[in-house]
C-alpha cells in the first residue's frame, strides 16, 4: 500500500473560478448545449483543477490531489452511486439500471408532480445538499460510474487522484425515511445493506488504479443529526471494518470534518482504515487512543471555512503536537476548500493591505504544502513561509480600520438596559392604535420579484452606461410598480421590495464601513447556485443611512403602512466571511448598533413596522451541545441590541427561513420581536402545533406559500392551511405571509399566489369573525 501524502486537501471548488459549471449545466438545462458538451466542459474543469493543484504543488502521483468533481451535489453524487434513490424516480434508470447524468438532474430538480430531494443546510454551513430518502424498500446497487470513470481520466493525464465520496454512515444518517417507509424509520438501520455496495465501488476504483479513496464522515463529529454521536461511532466501527477487511480496495482515508470527532477518534481508530481526518482547526489536537500506530492522522490546521491567510506557525505546532499521538502526521485542510473561493489573485479591486491577509482556496493548497513541507524536513526548512504569515497577521492587527476607536468606546458603554425593549402587551396595545390592522393581518417577507430589467438596469449602472439620477428613478418606478401591486391586491403592511439590493447581506456590506466585497469570490450555495460572501475585516460602523430613503419613499406612495427591510446581525455575519481575530459576539454587537441607528432613523422618517430577517439564526447553530447555549445568548442578544431602541409603538418583525421552530423555540421567544414569519407550507403547517405547544404569545406567521417552487397554491389550498393555523393558535397573534421572499419568482405567479392568499384570509376571517 502507498503512504498517505504528506500534504493534502480534503476537496477543493468544484464550480469553476468563473463559475464555468453554473453556466454549462444552466445551459444544458436550458437546452442550449447537448449533454456531450457539458460532460466536455466538466472534463476540461477536472483537468484545469488538477494542473491547478499540481502548479500550487500538490503532485501528481501520490494521491495527494483529491478529485471532488460534482455536478450538483457530493450527497446526491454518493446517494446515486449506491442506486438509493426515492421510488418516485425508479423510472429514470436506464435498460441496465444505471441512473445517467438527466436523470440525477431530474432528482435534483424534480419533474412535473415528482418533488425534488428536499434540501437542506449541510452541516453548519451556508452550503445546501439533497437529502437522500431511504426506506426498507431501497434496493443498494452500484449505478454510477462516474467516481471511476474520474479516476481513469485522471489516469490518462499521468495524475493518481483520490476519490472523495460521501462515506455510508454519513449517506444514512443524512437521509431521510422514504415515503414508503413505516412510522419511526431509521435509514441507518440499512447500513449492513449498503456497506457491501461501498465495497464493490471500492474493488472498482481499485481497479481504475486508485491508490487511495476518501470516505467523508462529517456525521460524526455531530451532536445535531437524529442519531447520537455513540450510534454513529457504533456505524462507523461497523461499517469501517467491514470495508477494512475487503482486500481488494485502496487505502482508506475517512474525513470527518466541521468539529472534533471526540470519543469517535477511538471508533475509528479501532478499525484497518489506513488514515483518519481531523478538524483542528475547529477542535483541538485529541488525545491519544488505542489503534493509531501505523494509520496516518491528517491534521486539518488550514481552514477550509474561512479566507484568512491565517498563524501559519501556531498551525505547525499543532501538527507536531498531534505526531506525540504515535501515528504518521500529514497537514492538511480542516474541510473541503467548496466553502471558499478560487484564488485571491483574481481580486484586483481589493487593497494589497487587505489581499495580503487572505488564503482562497489556491492560497491554503500552497499553504499545505509549505507545512507538508516543513513536517518532511523540520520547521527551519519553512521558516521564511512562517515568519511571513506571522508578519501579515501582525500588520493586520495594528491597520486602520481593524479597530476604531469610536466603534469601541460605545460598545464599551452598553448595559443591560441597551437589550430590552418595553412590556410586550403595552407594545401591542401602542402599535395596534397605530397601525389599525384588521384581525389576520397581510404581509409578505419583503422582496418582489428581481426581473430580468432589474438585474439588467443593476448591471447597466454598475458599468456606468446609466447615471445615478437614472437608476434611482428606475428603481423609484418599481417601488411604485410593487406599492399599487400591493394595494390592489388588499395587502395590509406593505413593503417596497428591495429593489435595489442584488443581495440581503452584500446591501448592507456594500454600505457598511469594515467590509469589503469581492469581484470573482463565488462560493457554491447548492447545486448551480452561489453566492459571494462580503468581507468582513474591521471594525463596524454605518457612515450613512442604508435604507430609509427607500422606505421613505415607498411610504409616500400610499397611506398604508410600509415595513422597513434590514438584515440582522447573526445573517450578515454567518453569510460573510467574518474576521477571526476577536469573538463573533463582539462583531454581531458591532452590527447591531449599526442597525439600531438605522432603527432610528426609519422611525424619523415615519415608518412604523421595521422587519430585521436572521434566516441564519439556525444555520449557525454550532454542531456541538455544549457550544448551544453561548451562542444562542451572543446571536439574540445582537438582535435584541439592533432593535431595543425602537419605539413603543413601532413594531418589530423578524423573518426566519426554515421550519425547525421547536428546534431554538427559546431562541426565538428570546428575540422578542412583536411578529415573527416562518415556513411552514410545504411541511403543510407542521410547525403549527410546536408553536402552540410552545405557548409562545408573540404575532407569528407561518407561511402559507412554498416560494420555492412555481407553483401557484389555490385558493382553497391556502384556505385549509389557515384553517390548520387558526385551530391551534389564537386569531389575534396570527399573520398571513408567504414563506420567504418573492424574488425568485416571477410577477405572474405572485401575483396569482398573492390573490388567492388574500381571497383565502378573507374567507378565513370571515368565519372567525362569525365564529366569536
Ligand atoms: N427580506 C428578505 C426577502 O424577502 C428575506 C429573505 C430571506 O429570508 N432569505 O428577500
Ligand atoms: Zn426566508
């Protein structure tokens, strides 16, 4: 068997530094290229990744560069391999029972009647993956070829990769029960089933010449999944030795990134897999257990999640710390590189200050190598690579804009009273004077739909082609293009539709101090999607108003009442990369005083209903029970800090995106926001019975209208939803609200759903009014 590398990564961007694959499989999902030349574009992004990899120096022969291609999904990739896929899809396979490249689009994406793999939040990260859906019906077969066929095309090009596939305890413990499975399945009562179909893609990738293969097991570092972190050990020690035992395999390296694998280090180490992966940089160096002389523990001290260039020495020291545990020590990443971008080469708009304290993804390869490096021939031997680090990270920590003085002495000088609004019924008694909303009260989460002439009037401006004067007028005609949407349709509290914002964090970073946004920075959201994360690298200040001159104006285009729009703290840190010099507590608070300023002045300016979303609250959430409760108490205080100051009589929502209420039900009563959205349509009102259950008092509004999907819901549908609501929650704390924002979607369909949301809450009103 050949030796692990002395350095490697656990995965790197799969989306192109262009995002190439984005705009091929839209393409071919558009019908503009055959699936002949998507599959040539994706070839020809592997072999641009591996000479990537190879010219950052990683080599080509011993395995140390990963080939982590996908086309949608990693979970999907591992979940079609292995034939699991939902009975719905059994006939897309083709005559010999493989399931080809349309057809796991089609899962991915769904088909007519046939709903997509849900998906949902991949660990506590900004990236979504599908959901498998596995039940005892599920027939395990090898029905891809894809992961060899990559291995042999590497070959071709004189390069011996290592396969990353999503490993079997992690595929079930990810998934979810089947349609057709009993009451109480568990997919991960299926292991014994799908581990000998990991063996036989093994055997094949042995055969393709693969020396090694990667099993990601991030399932088990986590404290947040259904099954407990014993179970998941007790999976692993099972599954792992089975593999082991298989002769005729590569070598086996299991990642388990995100957090510490903690007790199951032992698990693993327990079993023949020839090398472990562990998160140092999220956990600390373990300590040693049975079982680990002669396997390869590979030191995650690179982060894969954030874009610091980061103490490259203290990074060292903990790879020589974890060699006294008596195994063979390679350096690597603490994840796959997905989470970051390509290369901060590309970035010519930001400062070299600023390029200078940074690692994308290129950066941090060549940053394993320099430790592979230093672990091969002594730290002397990397010293320079050391000292620069270190140098970058002191100049970093003493530059204007790290930290301003003014920005601290306020922090400084917050006390309690800062965190706490006034009595909530008193606030309800103020408001509902105010605003004289009807029983039910309309709204929706904010945004309109972002046409194809908005985005086109964005780019147009932002390559000087029209003027300030004429963008803004364009953007005051679709404010009052939504405004008389709104009131024609019978809406009660009215937003202007965030016209102007390309997106709800970069806005606000764009027009925060201590940020700085990027050009080429896209990272993978899910499957054709990404984003691009603003940075945040300073102290946070608001040097203007952000918003209210929007909310001013669409406030007098009409005499009903305008929400004000602003993003919270916990969302604009969790989808930015966030500096890592002080607590995330202490940058949320940063941003919550900003956004009470702008609290203050969209009171000034005559707004009485301000909404600030943390669809994040729950992403964040660390993997680890004993981390739970210090980050619930940081992330609603900066809330609670954004909007204490508002007026007695104005009234404050939130907006969350997902329907796990039960989940962080303190948390959310903690916010103490007077009305809180959340989804609830597609899991038809779930959520219902958690908030009744609760107790919680406060206006909420479960969503009556999957916006993620085209679909228009009737009116009758809608109806049924609301009637589910009203039966467990009293009518006077109920909103009626889409699930999230419109704008994905397009004018027609709004404006059908939002018709027959108003025609259902009227008939809904009228027999609760009939009803008292
Ligand atoms: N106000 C935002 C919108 O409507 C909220 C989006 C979100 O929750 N992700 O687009
Ligand atoms: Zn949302």
């Amino acid at each position: 068997m050949t030796a692990f590398p002395a350095g490697t990564i656990l995965g790197y961007p799969r989306i192109g530094p262009r995002r190439e694959l984005k705009k091929a499989v839209e393409a071919f999902w558009a019908g503009k290229v055959n699936l002949q030349a998507l599959e040539q574009t994706a070839a020809q992004l592997r072999s641009a990744v591996r000479a990537r990899l190879e010219q950052n120096g990683l080599q080509r022969h011993d395995s140390s560069i990963p080939e982590s291609f996908s086309f949608y999904d990693q979970v999907l990739d591992a979940a079609v391999a292995v034939g699991a896929i939902p009975a719905r899809f059994e006939r897309l396979r083709e005559a010999d029972g493989s399931i080809g490249l349309p057809a796991y689009f089609t899962i991915a994406r769904g088909e007519g009647d046939d709903a997509p793999l849900e998906m949902t939040k991949w660990f506590d990260t900004n990236y979504h993956y599908l959901v498998p859906e596995i039940g005892p019906e599920t027939v395990f077969s090898l029905s891809s070829e894809r992961y060899e066929q990559q291995v042999r095309e590497a070959a071709a090009e004189g390069f011996a990769v290592r396969p990353v596939i999503v490993g079997p305890v992690t595929l079930l413990a990810l998934a979810k029960a089947s349609d057709e499975a009993p009451e109480g399945f568990d997919p991960l009562s299926r292991l014994a089933d799908l581990v000998p179909v990991y063996q036989q893609l093994l055997a094949r990738l042995r055969a393709a010449g693969a020396e090694w293969v990667q099993l990601d097991e991030p399932a088990l570092v986590s404290e947040s999944l259904p099954a407990t972190t014993e179970q998941l050990g007790a999976a692993a020690k099972d599954a792992y030795t089975l593999l082991g035992e298989a002769n005729d395999r590569p070598a086996i390296f299991v990642a388990a990134a995100y957090a510490a694998l903690g007790d199951n280090l032992a698990a693993l180490a327990a079993t023949p897999v020839e090398a472990i992966g562990l998160d140092l940089s999220r956990g600390a160096v373990p300590a040693a257990v049975a079982g680990l002389e002669g396997k390869t523990l590979v030191g995650g001290v690179i982060d894969g999640r954030n874009i610091w260039r980061g103490d490259l020495a203290a990074a060292f020291d903990k790879l020589e710390q974890l060699r006294g545990l008596g195994a063979n020590v390679a350096a690597g990443t603490s994840t796959s590189l997905q989470h970051v971008p390509h290369d901060v080469r590309d970035e010519t708009a930001l400062s070299e200050q600023l390029v200078s304290w940074l690692a994308f993804a290129d950066q941090k390869v060549q940053q394993v190598v320099t430790l592979a490096q230093g672990l091969a021939e002594g730290r002397d031997s990397i010293a320079a690579e050391l000292g620069a680090a270190t140098a970058a990270l002191a100049d970093r920590s003493s530059a204007p804009g790290v930290r301003d003085g003014a920005v601290r002495e306020r922090a400084a000088q917050l006390s309690a009273d800062d965190f706490v609004r006034g009595d909530y019924e008193d606030r309800r008694v103020a408001q509902q004077e105010r605003l004289q909303l009807p029983e039910l009260p309309l709204t929706t989460i904010g945004s309109f739909p972002q046409t194809g002439d908005i985005r086109r009037a964005r780019a147009r401006f932002g390559k000087g082609e029209i003027t300030q004067e004429e963008y803004d007028a364009f953007l005051r005609a679709e404010i009052d293009g939504v405004i008389a949407l709104q009131e024609e349709l019978g809406l009660d509290v009215l937003v202007h539709g965030e016209p102007e914002r390309n997106d709800m964090v970069q806005y606000f970073a764009e027009n925060l101090d201590g940020f700085d946004v990027t050009e080429h920075g896209w990272v993978q959201s899910y499957g054709s999607r990404a984003t691009r994360p603003s940075i945040l690298w300073g102290d946070v200040s608001r040097p203007a108003p952000m918003t209210v001159e929007w909310s001013r104006y669409a406030q007098s285009r009409t005499s009903a009442p305008v929400k004000g729009m602003l993003t919270g703290p916990v969302t604009i840190l969790a989808w930015s990369f966030v500096r890592d010099d002080q607590p995330l507590a202490d940058t949320a608070n940063q941003v919550a005083l900003a956004l009470r300023d702008e609290i203050s002045d969209l009171e000034e300016a005559g707004i009485g209903v301000i909404q600030v979303d943390e669809p994040a609250l729950r992403e964040l959430l660390p993997l680890k029970s004993v981390d739970q409760p210090a980050y619930l108490d940081w992330s609603v205080a900066s809330f609670r800090l954004a909007t204490a100051g508002a007026h007695t009589d104005t009234q404050v929502h939130t907006h969350l995106c997902y329907s796990e209420f039960g989940v962080v039900i303190d948390a959310i009563r903690a916010l103490d926001a007077d009305v809180t959205s959340i989804e609830a349509a597609r899991s038809r009102m779930e959520v219902v019975h958690d908030i009744a259950a609760s107790g919680f008092n406060h206006g909420i509004g479960p969503g009556v209208y999957d916006i993620h999907s085209p679909r228009v819901p009737s009116t009758e549908e809608i109806q049924s939803l609301l009637e589910i609501a009203v039966a467990d929650i009293p009518a006077a704390q109920l909103w009626v609200n889409p699930d999230c924002g419109l704008k994905t979607r397009g004018y027609e369909e709004t404006t059908e759903s939002l018709r027959n949301i108003v025609a259902a809450t009227r008939a809904v009103r009228e027999n609760v009014t009939a009803a008292v």
